[in-house]
C-alpha cells in the first residue's frame, strides 16, 4: 500500500477559507476524500516525505485520542477511522488502514495489534485483550495512555539533561582538536631541533603531527568504532553486561537507571494486575519473545530486569510467593516487606503502584541532583584538558628557567 502526503487549500460550507494535510493513496482518492468532509474549490500539492517511524509522543497521543473516543461510546472501528483522518504519519496511517482492514475480516483488536507487531508492546496487547475480555477497553486504553505519559516524560527529562553535556563536550573536543593542529604546530617550531624535550611536550607535538596528516583517517576510524560498537549492543551480551557495569560506577547516574527500572516495572505490573492478568502472565509479558523462524534475535529491554525476572519466575514455580522471590538488585527491603504486607492484604497492585510514586519522587530528586552536578563536573574536565595541553607546550620553557638558575 503505497502512501503521499498531500498539502490542500479549501472552503467548508461557510465558505470559510481552511488548509491542512492529508494522507492517501493518490491525489483522486484525497480529492474525493475531503469532498465528503464538505471541502469545496480544493487545491491539492503533494508534500514529498519520506515514511518516517512515529515519534514516542505521537503514539501515545494517538492511544489517548483512542480510550476519549471509547469512552465517548464510539465503537472501536470508528474511532480508528477518525484517528486515520489526522493522522500525517505516513508509517502510522498505513499501520491504522491495516488494523481497520483486520476489524473487518473478523479478528479482534489485541489479535489485529498481534498480527501488525508494532507500535503496541507485548504487555499493552496483554492489557488490551484483558480490557476487551471483562468489557474496560476504554479504560485500558487510558491507563496505557496514562503510562506511556509517564515513561515519555521521564525521558524527556533524561534527555534534557544529556543535551547540555553532550554539546559541551563536542564543544571541548572541538577545542582540542584545533588547538592540536593549529596552535601545538607553532610551539613545535619553536622549539626547533631540541632533542631533550619532555616526554609529555613530546606526546603532544606526536599527537598533532599524527592529526595534521591523517585527520580524515582518524575521523573515519572513530565513526566507524562508534558505529560497531552501536550495532553490537543491540545483539552482544557481553558488551551490554560491560556497559551495565560502567554505569554502575557511576555514583548519580546508577541510582537514576536502578530507581527507573523499578518505577517502570512496579507500575507496568500494577497496570497488568489490575486489569485481571495473572501474576505469572504479567511477569512473563517482560520476557522477550522469540519467533520459532528467528536464527538469531536483538537483545531487547533491560537486560539486568529480565534476569531479575527470570529468578522471581523460577521461585515462584518453586512455590514461594513474589514477596519472597524478589531480590534487593530490584525492591529495597522496605519495599519487599511492603509487597509482602500487600500479597497478605490481597493488594498487591494497590502496593506496586504504591512503590512506583514513592520512587518517581526520589528519580526525580536525583534526576535535578545530576543536572547540578553536570555543569561544574564539565567546566572542571574542560578547563583541565586545555590547561593540560598548554602546560605540556610550556613545560620546556619552565626547564630552560629552571637550568639558567
């Protein structure tokens, strides 16, 4: 099913004047389609895009539109036909147009979302076929909505502390770089021919040499480094457990992806068991799933959660409760005993949801914490790298004043 984009111009019957984008299968289909809308004297221009995948925030808008349009009582099929009408996201559009065609060949919607495999994790189609099975659709809905603002939120928030650093620091290696090709060069110069000279004055004046001959080599090599070592965190084990392990040495930023990992999983599976799904199906909706024709797969999720996961699962087919399968790695013991008070008091969900705001308040304490302490951490590992550069340029000079005295 090929898709455009089209930019239109039109009147409504008020002979207001009204524009906007359209999606269809060709410029006739889009012409007739705005018709119906009681569009008339339309102009159309096609808007060249390339399919693109939805952004994050884009999908949740679209699920919170959905569980309105539910609760509304507007049957599921027409209110995935409304959603189609705004929808610009060519990828996303094509993924509505497949799930309506499913509607309408007999299957449900958790079995449509099953059978598309995108957009819609394994837990939310869980969520969705238990809110089809007890009649909360719409409120399932909601609550993935309401669950997938939260996630988006936090990583917003994440993502706004990491802009600052990260442009700080191509900032400083930009730095490094001109005054390694630029300035060390004139010092090396001045210096001339002088064979005793410091072996730290020596590395750097190397270093700039190798840069001025062989900066695009260099610049390749990095990118291609930095390309190997993305591609094979998707599918290496080993490097994922290298990279869990370097931010574990982390004092701030391991508390931030330990208190994320419990805030993400103590609410997913609160959401899971309230609306009716077993404890054991819940926990193995964290589970990747792996298709009987994959010979090989990515790795998906957290890594570390779904070996928690694992040990809770296989205590738990041994006979101990989920209070006692947990380990301190995931739930502190404060929050074991409140899941055990909660496994006895018949609310466990009621406690895991519990947990989950507790801990959102301290990610978010340590969530500011970080960004504070970024700011001087950077200026300090800045103003080190040029001062050690010019330090190692004026180390001969200081030698030379030292020998005349």
């Amino acid at each position: 099913m090929k898709l455009s984009l089209f930019y239109w111009k039109g009147k409504n019957h008020l002979q207001q004047k009204q524009r906007g984008l359209i999606v269809a299968e060709n410029q006739a289909i889009a012409q007739r389609e705005l018709f119906q809308r009681g569009l008339r004297q339309v102009t159309l221009q096609k808007n060249w895009q390339f399919p693109t995948k939805p952004k994050p925030y884009e999908i949740c808008d679209l699920v919170m539109q959905l569980s309105v349009l539910l609760q509304a009582s507007v049957t599921l099929k027409q209110s995935l036909q409304i959603l189609l009408q705004n929808c610009i996201n060519l990828s996303l559009n094509r993924w509505l147009r497949l799930l309506i065609q499913d509607l309408e060949a007999g299957l449900s919607f958790s079995q449509a979302l099953e059978k598309q495999e995108r957009y819609f994790t394994y837990q939310e189609q869980q969520l969705i076929k238990a809110g089809e099975m007890s009649g909360n659709l719409p409120l399932v809905c909601e609550q993935i909505a309401l669950h997938r603002q939260q996630s988006l939120q936090l990583q917003r928030k994440i993502q706004k502390i990491l802009f600052y650093p990260a442009i700080v620091l191509t900032i400083s290696l930009i730095l490094t770089t001109l005054l390694l090709i630029f300035i060390v060069p004139q010092f090396a110069e001045m210096y001339g021919e002088q064979t005793k000279l410091p072996f730290f004055t020596t590395l750097l004046l190397n270093l700039s040499t190798g840069l001025q001959k062989y900066f695009i080599q260099f610049f390749l090599l990095f990118f291609l480094i930095f390309l190997f070592i993305q591609l094979q965190l998707k599918k290496s084990y080993l490097l994922n457990k290298w990279k869990n392990t370097l931010i574990s040495a982390a004092p701030v930023l391991k508390n931030i992806v330990r208190l994320s990992r419990l805030v993400n999983f103590s609410s997913s599976l609160s959401l899971m068991l309230r609306s009716g799904i077993p404890l054991n199906q819940a926990l193995q909706s964290f589970l990747p799933k792996t298709k009987s024709w994959q010979v090989s797969q990515k790795l998906q999720g957290d890594i570390q959660l779904i070996e928690e996961i694992k040990s809770i699962l296989y205590w738990i087919n041994q006979g101990y409760s989920f209070s006692e399968s947990v380990s301190s790695n995931l739930f502190s013991i404060q929050a074991q005993q409140m899941l055990q008070i909660g496994e006895k008091s018949g609310k466990l969900a009621t406690m895991l949801q519990h947990i989950a705001e507790n801990n959102q308040q301290r990610l978010n304490h340590q969530a500011d914490l970080l960004s504070q302490m970024l700011e001087p951490i950077l200026m300090l590992l800045i103003g080190s790298i040029i001062g050690l550069i010019m330090l190692g340029m004026y180390l001969p000079i200081f030698n030379m004043g030292a020998i005349i005295q």
